[in-house]
C-alpha cells in the first residue's frame, strides 16, 4: 500500500526560497539606492536653489515696479521712507532688513538738449536710501551718493543724498534714459537689491555630472 508524499516539506522549501528571493531583492534595492541618493540630492539641491532665486527675483521686480509707480504718484504725499518701508511689507519670506536694499533715484531732462529741448540727458536731482536695509549689501548702478564732491548721506533721517546741486552742468549725468528724456521731464528709478546665498554651490561629481553655482546676488530696477 503506497502512501501520499507529505507536501509540507515542499511547501516550506518554496517558503523559504521565497524569503531568500526576497531578502537579495531588498538587499539590491538598498545598494541601488546608495549608489542613486548622492546623485539625485546632486540634483535636487539645485532645483531648490533655482526656485528660490526665481521666487526672490519675482519679489524683487514687484518691489521695483510698485515703488516706481509710487515714487511717481505719491512723492510730494509721503516721504520716500514711508514708500520704501510699505514696499518692504509685501516681500516675505525675503529678509529685506538683513539682506537687502532699496534705491529710488530721481532723474530729470537737463543736460545736453536739442534746440526743441529734447534728448536731453539725464542728471541726477534726488536720491534716497531705505534706512531700514543693509547699505553693506549693494550700492546703486545709476550712481553713487558720495561718488560726486560735495554729496553725502543725510543724517536727518530722510535717507537722502545731501549736496546735490540744482539741475545743471555740475549735476551728476546717468547714461539711463539718454536721448529719450525732454528738457524738464522728471523719471524716478527704483532699484532692489537682495542677497541670497545659495543652499549649496556649483557640485563637480563626475565629467558628466556638473551643476552650476548661482550667483547670491539679485537685483531689479523700474524707471517710471
């Protein structure tokens, strides 16, 4: 009389080979992974710093745009302390008082007109100075208060250029607007600085694999 094999053992057998598969799977993964994580961080980190930038420069040119807008409309209502700090209001996560800066710079058709007054160039009448930001930061690219003799800043509290002359030959001229302002015709130029480090510098991890270092300094300007 024959007996059936007990299918235990074959069942236990395959359990464990099951096990075993599984264990060399999980094991490939984890050395997979170890092996892909530098890679991926190598790409991540820059994306993150790229989405930082373009959200502070998107800030940035509000700023400009806004304070521009406002240094048109309202200068003779609020002092430009007052615009400069209400722009700074709408700029978080941005840490304006450590990081940045803010310039409003008031041009006017002076110098250099035709005979009808017109392409004029444009010389330096106002310039001011948010007292709230880091002065360390970034300087203007229109011009510099002190850069001329006898221009200072003010310590009145205003942030203005003290010693500036009326508009005329011995005002500072801007290449900004050159030939397309007339005789008389004021623009005020706003500009935003902001200095925001990068997470992580450029990255050299192989021939192949290089990531560029953004530059930490952000800047925009809005003439109106």
């Amino acid at each position: 009389m024959s007996h059936p094999m007990n299918p235990r053992p074959n069942r236990e057998r395959k359990r464990r080979g099951a096990r075993a598969t599984t264990r060399r799977q999980r094991g490939t993964a984890a050395i997979e992974m170890a092996l892909l994580l530098p890679i991926l961080v190598a790409i991540a980190l820059p994306v993150v710093d790229f989405a930082r930038n373009m959200q502070a420069q998107m800030i940035l040119i509000n700023v400009s745009r806004e304070g521009a807008n406002l240094a048109s409309r309202a200068s003779l209502t609020f002092p430009m302390q007052t615009i400069m700090s209400s722009l700074t209001m709408t700029t978080p996560p941005l840490n304006m008082s450590a990081n940045g800066m803010i310039y409003i710079t008031q041009i006017i058709g002076n110098n250099n007109c035709d005979a009808n007054g017109n392409n004029c160039t444009g010389v330096v009448v106002a310039q001011y100075r948010w007292n709230g930001g880091n002065d360390a930061a970034a300087s203007s690219k229109l011009w510099n208060c002190g850069s001329s003799g006898g221009t200072s800043w003010s310590t009145d509290g205003t942030g203005s250029c003290a010693g500036l002359p009326s508009p005329g030959k011995n005002s500072p001229q801007v290449a900004l607007l050159q030939g397309q302002l007339s005789n008389g015709q004021i623009a005020y130029a706003v500009e935003a600085f902001y200095v925001q480090p990068p997470l992580i510098g450029g990255m050299n991890l192989s021939s192949i694999l290089n990531t560029p270092a953004l530059s930490p300094d952000l800047y925009a300007m809005t003439v109106f």
